[in-house]
C-alpha cells in the first residue's frame, strides 16, 4: 500500500527558537526562556537581575537551585554540627544546601569525604541530582552513562545532543531542571507540585515549560548551514531563513523516516527523496508536502509506479513494475544503474566529472560521464542512495537543485535516471 506523507508542518516562528553558533554562544534567543521562567516562578533570582545563561554553573550551585524545591523542609533542616565534606565546611555558603540535599539522597558527593564544591556540574551529574530530586532510585544506572540512561529510562534530557561529561551551561541545567519540574515524580505527582502550590500557579508553569520544550534549538554549522534540533528527536541540516527550513536540506525523523531534498517555507517542496523505515520510497516533485508531479514511488518489494502525481495520487501512470511480475520472476535485479546527464536542450553531456557517494556503505566513486552523457553506478539491496557532486570547478549546476549538488535513489528493478545540467 502506497504511503503518505503526514502534512507535518515545520515552520519556526522567530519569537519561538533559539539559534546558537557552531561555537555555542547564544547567537538569538526567544522572549521567553527557561531561565526567565525559573526566576519568575522564584526559583534563581540571577546576579542584579544578571541570570549568566552563558556562564558555567558549580555542583554546589545547582544543589542550592534544588534544595530550594522543598521550602518547607528547607526551612525546619539545621544541618550536622560538623560537615560531611572537606570542601564544603561548617562556614562555607552552601553548606547547609549541600548538607540537606545529601540527607534528602540528591547527591552522594563525589566521594565520602568531597562534594566537587568547585567543580562544573556536567551533564551526567545534573541528570542524576534531578532524577534523585524526583524520588527516583538510580537502579543501574552507571555515572559515565548517566544522561544517555536517564533520557532512554525517564525521558529527561536536553534537546541539543550532548557529551554526558561536559560542563554544563547555566541555560542547559535550567533546561533540564524545568523539564524535570514538568514531568511526575515517583509518586505520580507533578515535579512543579513541590515547588507551587496554587492550581492556577502549575497551569501557568506547564503551558510555558511545554512551549518551551517545544521550541527548535538551531545551530549554525556554517556555509549557509543549520542544524535543527526538534523536542521530539527529528533533527533537520539544512538552508534556513530565520523562520523556516527553505532550500536544500535533509529531514531525519526519530522513527527512521527521512527526507531529502527541497523546501519551502518549512514544507517540502520541488525535488526530493522520502524514505520510509521500512525501504519504501518517494523520490521526485513535492508542493505543500505532497507528492505533485513527475515522481516515482518504489516498494520495499522493489514494485513502482512512475508517472505524474497530484495531491498524493497518481494521476497519469507512465511506467510500473508490480509484485506479481517479481514473484512471477519476469523480471532480473539490476547490479548497475545508469545516470544521463543532457544539457537545457537535451543533449548528452559527455566528460563531465563527479564524485558519486553511495550513502548507503559510504563508499565513493569518481565517474566521467561516456559519450551518451551516461555513467554507470553499481547498486544493490532494497535501494541504494546517492549523493552526486558535480567538480568544485564544474561550469555546470543541477537545473532542479540550482547547485552542484544532487541526490538519488535506485530500487533493484527502476529505470535510469536523467539530470538536466545548466551553465
């Protein structure tokens, strides 16, 4: 059964995403902020209104954020006359924090007789203080994988990708701790219910905590390049405007679905290739997300339908290849592809250089096209992808990609495939 594609839309409103360099400075951030959210609801108070987003924060700092989770508690704890630490003493500021977040079980310190007063919190230790802070028992969780099981386990994590031994910005723990307020605690119960009593009060700290746990983190990868980190695990690479992926880019969806190829306000469109997680794929014309003129449509089985499509429906069937005929055995599996380029008038394009990528073993071929403007390309499997770069020094471009860049897709069974290349 032919697929569709769920009209997913991508748009990015400015006022709802973060942009961060390649370098990890905050290049634009949105109105709202985990930070700002925390200092409102009375959490982190910053330095003179300062909330230092962009500076590190310290194991004892963030055990004060979190010892004041628990007011009440807080208040009525007179810690031990002699400390438990080295490196946090009797006189020390953080003591009585780090002496009630050690009786709470938020933190072990780093050994029995030193916290790491000064020490960076890093992601793996902000993850567990927060997970412990939640009620829950580590189990088997291992300290040097500690983010990475924490977020498989309870689905706690940042939505930038991160080493679990980096040091944390103060940002991506305020990230972390809103996102651990809005989930439930071991007993079932609301993180934020610790904190805030009113009804009105937690409505009020979901609904942000939620818009921003939905907000995009874009990284520029330069070029003209960027990352996009999705809440839900999609990651996009590709050309930005500030709003939305526009231009070339590639979609990975976190259920193994994938596009590649053009888009336009945040939706595919022009040319490009979607495959599914289970080796069905779509390579040719979009418009609004949906498949709208010449394309080909190929099955897991390697069947196909090409022709000209609209909406989703193939509206002018130009060639196909069903099941039947494959179980019937009419038909071989192909071991070589053939490419053509022909130029604007359509004639063949011989000598032109490329180097091909089968992005399926990431093995790499240079090809010079033959007198028929052809090349041959060895495939195999349910399908083999293709990434084509025409020479850094070419005179040509891709007509449907506007670039010296293009990709494409083989079944076992398809026909060849032809690129138009302009000057």
């Amino acid at each position: 059964m032919k697929k569709t594609v769920l009209k997913k839309q991508f748009m990015i409103l400015i006022c709802s995403i973060m942009i961060i360099t390649s370098m990890g400075s905050v290049a634009y951030a949105a109105d709202d902020t985990y930070a700002i959210l925390l200092r409102d609801i009375g959490l982190i108070t910053g330095n003179n209104g300062d909330l230092m987003e962009t500076k590190n924060i310290s194991r004892v700092e963030m055990i004060a954020i979190l010892s004041k989770l628990y007011p009440l508690e807080y208040a009525n704890f007179t810690p031990p006359a002699t400390a438990t630490f080295m490196d946090v003493p009797v006189g020390h500021w953080g003591y009585k924090y780090v002496e009630f977040a050690f009786k709470k079980g938020i933190t072990a310190g780093k050994s029995k007789t030193l916290f790491g007063a000064q020490d960076f919190v890093n992601y793996n230790q902000a993850s567990i203080f927060l997970i412990k802070a939640l009620g829950y028992n580590l189990g088997n969780i291992q300290y040097t994988s500690a983010a990475s099981e924490i977020k498989f386990q309870h689905g706690l994590n940042l939505t930038l990708p991160t080493e679990g031994t980096k040091s944390l910005l103060r940002r991506e723990v305020f990230e972390l701790i809103v996102k651990a307020l809005a989930m439930d605690n071991v007993n079932g119960i609301s993180g934020i219910d610790m904190f805030i009593t009113s009804p009105a009060g937690k409505e009020a700290f979901h609904t942000r905590a939620q818009a921003l746990i939905n907000t995009p983190v874009v990284i520029s990868v330069g070029g003209g390049f960027y990352n996009i980190y999705y809440a839900n695990g999609d990651l996009y690479t590709g050309g930005f405007d500030g709003k939305t992926p526009v231009g070339n880019g590639m979609l990975e969806f976190v259920d193994g679905n994938k596009y590649i190829g053009q888009f336009s306000d945040g939706l595919f469109s022009g040319y490009g290739i979607f495959i599914w997680n289970n080796g069905d794929f779509y390579e040719g014309y979009w418009s609004d997300a949906m498949y709208n003129g010449l394309g080909l449509y190929t099955y897991v089985d390697g069947a196909y339908q090409y022709g000209v499509w609209q909406d989703d429906e193939l509206v002018e069937e130009m060639d196909a290849l069903t099941s039947e005929k494959i179980k019937e055995g009419n038909v071989d599996r192909m071991s070589i592809a053939k490419v053509f380029f022909i130029d604007v008038d359509g004639k063949p394009l011989s000598g032109v250089l490329a180097s091909v990528t089968d992005e399926t073993n990431g093995v790499t071929y240079n090809r010079i096209t033959s007198a028929d403007g052809s090349m041959n390309l060895p495939i195999g499997g349910d399908y083999t992808l293709f990434s084509i770069a025409l020479n850094p020094n070419s005179i040509y471009r891709f007509t449907i990609s506007d670039d010296r860049y293009m990709v494409t897709i083989f079944g076992p069974f398809e026909p060849d495939v032809t690129f138009e290349l302009k000057r």
